[in-house]
C-alpha cells in the first residue's frame, strides 16, 4: 500500500478559500459601505428626531411646573389673588401690590428657563364684584427649538 500524496498548494477550485484570487472586489466594498452608510443615516435621524422629542416635552413640562407653581402662590395670597391680575413677565406689568412683589419675582425667575418665556396671569372675580372666589388664568408661551410658538395654558379658582 502506497502512502496518501498530499497537496500542500491545495486543490485549484475557484471556491477554495486559499484560492490565491479569492476576496472580495473594490465593487462589493464599495456598496457595502453605501448600504452601512445608508443604515447609519437612518439612525442619526432617528436620534436627532428623539432629542427634539425630549427637548419639548422637557419645555412642556417646564411650562406646567410654572403653572403649578403660580397656581400655588395664588392660592395661598387668599384675597390677595386679584392682586396678580395682569402681571405679566414679558412687559414686566407687576400689580404694584408690594405684598405679592417678591412672589412675582419668582415667578420672573422660573419662567426665564423657557426660551422666549412670557408668562401672563389673569384673575377676575368669580362673584362680579371685585372680590374672590376669583378664576386665574395662567398662560405661558415660549418658542420651541425651530423658533415655533408653544403654548400652555391652566385655569383655577383661588380665593376661596
């Protein structure tokens, strides 16, 4: 029995993996690398979509803070809320009422966070003869990301 000849230069098939022309060519890189592109676009829009995303419901929820906030200051001046009527941060139109200047104040600094912030306060009396209970309104606009308007708006009885 004669000893098995083995081929150390292997067989000479095109699909042998040590065939010497084996690889792939400069026009399969090519569009591997378009379609990986491609793919990767996709992705980087859907990431720039969300951050828009966060950044306005992160400015909404902003805005209701600062409404909830208001409506706090509000209700607890008692009496005092009609005094709030009419601020408005953009102008800057305060009551005049030195008791609720500080907590207008305030107010002047938490809507400062919203990008093009204003917010403005109206408060009427419920019962029509200047006394409360009073309705508030509270609204605040700012402008979001691409400079569009936004707005948000609450209404509440104080005074009561």
């Amino acid at each position: 029995m004669r000893p098995a000849i083995i081929d150390y230069h292997g067989p000479q098939d095109e699909d042998h993996p040590l065939h010497p022309e084996s690889g792939m060519t400069l026009v399969e890189v090519m569009i591997a690398s378009a379609i990986l592109l491609i793919g990767s676009l996709g992705i980087i829009g859907i990431v720039l979509n969300n951050y828009a995303a966060v950044g306005q419901s992160q400015s909404v929820t902003t805005a209701y803070q600062l409404s909830q906030t208001t409506i706090g200051i509000l209700r607890s001046s008692g009496n005092n809320a009609l005094s709030f009527d009419g601020f408005d941060t953009k102008t800057r139109q305060s009551s005049g009422n030195t008791l609720v200047a500080a907590d207008e104040s305030d107010i002047t600094a938490l809507v400062a966070s919203l990008p093009s912030g204003v917010e403005t306060v109206a408060v009427t009396s419920s019962l029509g003869n200047g006394s409360c209970p009073c309705t508030a309104t509270i609204s605040i606009n700012w402008n979001d990301g691409n400079g569009q308007p936004e707005n948000y708006s609450a209404q509440t009885v104080v005074g009561y």
